[in-house]
C-alpha cells in the first residue's frame, strides 16, 4: 500500500516536473524578454482585435491593461509591438530613435509613389536622402521669429484670412472646401511664390485632388496587413494614383513652369522651389533626381490638407463648445481690440492657442508607423529587425492618469498663471529624426486663420448633437457645415 502511495506522489512529481521544464524550454525558446502577446488566430493574427472601436488605437490601449506597456501583436503577416507610456515612447523616439528610424513597407505607399515609397517624405526609410530633404525643408516649415521668410509667411497668413474671412460671410460653398482652398494658397505663396485665383477650375481640382489622396493616406486598410486582399483594392488604388498624377502635372505646368531650367545654379534661392532646382542641378551628394524632388515638393503642398482638415475638426468641437468660444472672444477684444489677429500674437494670446492645442490633443495618433532597422530593445523587452512600430500617443493623448477628464473639450488645461504650457507627455507631432516636418505650419497657419475666424464671427451648427471622432484626422469631403455668424 504505502509502495503504491509513493509511486503515485513519484508519477505526480515527474509529470510536473517535465510541464514545468517544457513550459521553460518553450519560456526560452520563444526569447524570455519578447513582448507579451495575447493568443492568436491563423492567418489574419490578432486582426480581430481591432474590430468594434472607433479608432483601433482604442484597441491598442485596452490590450496594454491585460499585457503590458509593450506587447506585442501579429496583424495578419506582419509583425507589430505597441509601445505605451511616455517613458517608453522616449526610449523608442529619442535615446533609440536611430533603432527605429524606418517606416513600414506597406504595397499601397509603393504604388502612391509611383512604385517606390522612397519618394515619400513621410513613408521611406531613413537615408542620408533623408536627412537631405529635411535639413533642406526645416527653413521655409519652421521660420524662425522676426526673419525676413517669418514676416513674410505672417503677411501671407494674413491675406489669407482675409480673404476666408470674406468667404465665409457669404459662404455658399462648403466650409471644408473655402478652408482648403485659402490653405493650399497659402502653402502655395509660401513654399513655391505662386498665388492662385482660389475659385479658378484646375486649381480647385489641385485642391480636391490632394484632399482625396489625404483621406486616403489616413485610411487603415486590412490589405496593408493581408496583401492578398490588395486585388479588391486595385480600383481605387488606380484611381488614387490618377489623381496623383494629376497633381503632378498641375504642378509642372503651374508652379515649375520654365524655373528649373532658367534658375541660375549660382544664385541664393528665393523659396523651396529653388532650394530643390539648386540642389538638383548643382549635382551634390547625396544625389536627388529631379523626379524625387518633385515628390518632396509635392508632399510639403500637400501638408495644406492636414491643416484644413485639423481646421474644420477644430470648429466642429468649437461649435458645441459656446462657452469656449466666448473666452476665445474675450481674450482677443481684450488684448487686440479691432486689431487684427496676426501669428506673432500668438504669445499674447495663450487661450487661444490653447484652444489649437486642445483639438491636437484630441485628434493624435500614430498614423504613421516606424520600423525598427535592427534588433534592439524597449523597457528591456526584445524588439526584432523589421518590426512595424506603433507609438501609441493615442493613449498619451487620452490617459485619465495623465489628463483631468480627457474627452472633455478643455482649452484652460494647457494654461498655468495664464501662460501655454506644453506638458512632457503631449507628443502629438511624434519626436526625433522623424519627427512631423509640418507641425510648425499646423501651429501658425491655424492660428491665424481661427484668430481671424473668431475676431469675425461665432461659429454655430444646426444640430450639434454630433460627436467629433477623436484619434483621426482626415474627414471625408463631405462633412460638418456651420454657420458662420458676423459678431
Ligand atoms: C495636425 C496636423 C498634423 C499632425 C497631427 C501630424 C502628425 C505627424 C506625426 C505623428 C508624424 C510621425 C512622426 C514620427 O514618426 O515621429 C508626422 C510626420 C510627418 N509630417 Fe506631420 N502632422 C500634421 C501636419 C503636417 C503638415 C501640415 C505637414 C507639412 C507641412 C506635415 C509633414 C510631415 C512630414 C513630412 C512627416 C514625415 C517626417 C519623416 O518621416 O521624416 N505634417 N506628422
């Protein structure tokens, strides 16, 4: 009796000895420091996880409750981690920024950039290109204040106001088309010295051309993650790549027109047009064809969707939120009186540039996804070469832990002793080597636009009972339309 009682406890011992040991074996063989990931399904992965959220960055903040800061996630064939928390956000964008420099390699980038996303300012890798095209583009998207190019982009901002100002006054048309219009002249005069007739025909398709590709770009697509999905696609990615096209030859016949060959190599250049020609032409390493550098124009032009879009986001919270608009009325008569508002007020008027960081808050997300270019690490949890990267400021942005009621429209929370403060954890622009080449331009251009909006009108909708989704950006064409009261 007492032999088979400690046979049994023997049998028991050794069985679980060996689950521990395989368990183990497994722990190791899978790397022991791998982000925690949750069980997947064949084929489309942890896909299905996204489904029944507004945004899947939603997603994304649910999942690091059960698993972690950095987890880690298969999205249909291709690898993902989602690093949460500020602290980690750094380590990825700015102690390793140089591990995780590169973009994803998704087919539909190839095919907007006519089969090679290097072409892209936003989607390629990081290359001495690269850092070419950026170091060439910081002066004209981030001028520096009391400079020649910031008085002028001032001016520019200002005409432009006015000019939507007036629009909006007898505004027949839709409120995101008057915005996009006045925008894309202001980038226009700005980064090629062109002005256009904004009701013009060709420069209206320029207009709505470049809007669509944007909502597109902004889009998540199944396909990016099941390239055998992209047949279903094939249409519309046509059809996208036609109005690329077309955008292409607006901008040959009019904003290059004869320049590049009647630009003499020896002068300074006037505008970012010419800073292209120049370093084209002159032949310097690393080398830009001309080609590529008409894509990299084309993208910073196309930077005036993002700010119409935001625009148009931002007076869909300011019509249901009265009370802000008062205070934005308030502080403008107060400092400014009939003057009008001008992009170097920005520093006298914190509520109201407040009000611009407030629906930034909102509307952030990592829309544009890194790579990592080797094998490194996070919080100390393993990340492999090729890993598509997601840093997840949705959350930064929405965090109870880190903002007072975050889905509530607060201006006042980026106010201390009536000064803007911009806390260590808003990084809605990203950060590093990649970060956003336009947030500068977003910053100024719509503070002149909503200063001259407010020092006019009240913005008012027939029914407000709408919701505002948060975590995006890019609206469809057609979209919210408000009144714009004369004050
Ligand atoms: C509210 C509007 C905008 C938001 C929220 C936004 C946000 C972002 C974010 C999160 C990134 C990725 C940063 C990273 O990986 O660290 C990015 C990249 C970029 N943005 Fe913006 N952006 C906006 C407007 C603009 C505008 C107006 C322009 C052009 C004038 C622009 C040009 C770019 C470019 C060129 C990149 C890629 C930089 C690189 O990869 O080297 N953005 N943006």
């Amino acid at each position: 009796m007492f032999f088979t009682q400690f046979t049994l406890y023997l049998i028991a011992f050794v069985v679980l000895a060996t689950v521990f040991a395989i368990a183990e074996a497994m722990r190791t063989r899978q790397g022991k420091y791998r982000p925690p990931s949750p069980l997947k399904l064949p084929i489309i992965g942890h896909l299905h996880l996204m489904s029944g959220y507004q945004v899947p960055y939603q997603a994304f903040t649910s999942l690091s409750k059960k698993f972690g800061s950095v987890f880690g996630l298969q999205l249909g064939y291709v690898k993902c981690v989602v690093i949460n928390g500020q602290k980690n956000i750094r380590e990825a964008l700015v102690t390793k920024g140089h591990h995780f420099d590169s973009r994803p390699n998704f087919e539909r980038y190839q095919q907007l950039f006519s089969g090679n996303k290097e072409n892209s300012l936003a989607f390629c890798n990081w290359s001495t290109t690269q850092k070419t095209r950026r170091d060439m583009l910081k002066a004209y998207t981030f001028p520096r204040a009391f400079t020649n190019r910031f008085y002028t982009l001032e001016e520019l901002v200002s005409s432009g106001t006015r000019s939507v100002v007036a629009a909006l006054s007898t505004n027949t048309t839709s409120t995101k088309s008057v915005i996009s219009r006045h925008c894309a002249n202001i980038f226009t005069r700005h980064f090629c010295s062109k002005s256009f007739d904004v009701d013009e025909a060709t420069f209206v398709e320029m207009v709505d051309n470049y809007d669509e590709i944007f909502y597109e770009v902004n889009q998540g697509y199944a396909a990016d993650f099941l390239p055998f999905l992209l047949p279903f696609h094939e249409k519309n990615l046509k059809r996208v790549n036609g109005l690329t096209h077309k955008i292409r030859d607006f901008v040959l016949d009019h904003i290059i027109e004869g320049r590049f060959d009647s630009f003499d190599v020896q002068a300074e250049p006037d505008d970012y047009v010419e800073s292209l020609i120049k370093y084209v032409k002159s032949g310097e390493s690393p080398q830009l064809s001309w080609d590529s550098a008409l894509f990299a124009l084309e993208d910073i032009i196309g930077g005036h969707s993002a700010v119409a879009n935001f625009l148009v986001k931002l007076f869909a919270f300011l019509a249901k939120e009265p009370q802000v608009q008062e205070n934005i009325h308030k502080e403008i008569d107060r400092v400014l009186g009939t003057k009008e508002v001008s992009i170097s007020h920005r520093t006298l008027l914190p509520y109201t540039e407040a009000t611009i960081f407030e629906a930034i808050r909102l509307i952030a997300s990592p829309i544009v996804p890194r790579v990592a270019n080797r094998d490194s690490s996070i919080n100390g949890l393993e990340i492999e070469k090729g890993t598509v990267i997601f840093l997840n400021n949705y959350d930064l942005s929405m965090s109870p832990q880190l903002w007072d009621e975050p889905e509530k429209f607060k201006p006042e929370r980026f106010i201390r002793e009536e000064r803007l403060v911009k806390p260590e954890h808003f990084l809605p622009f990203g950060g590093g080597r990649r970060s956003c080449m336009g947030y500068k331009m977003v910053q100024l251009v719509s503070f002149g636009i909503l200063g001259g909006i407010m020092q006019n009108f009240t913005i008012g909708a027939d029914d407000t009972s709408y919701t505002v989704p948060v975590g995006s950006l890019a609206l469809p064409k057609d979209t919210f339309t408000f009144k714009f009261v004369r004050r």
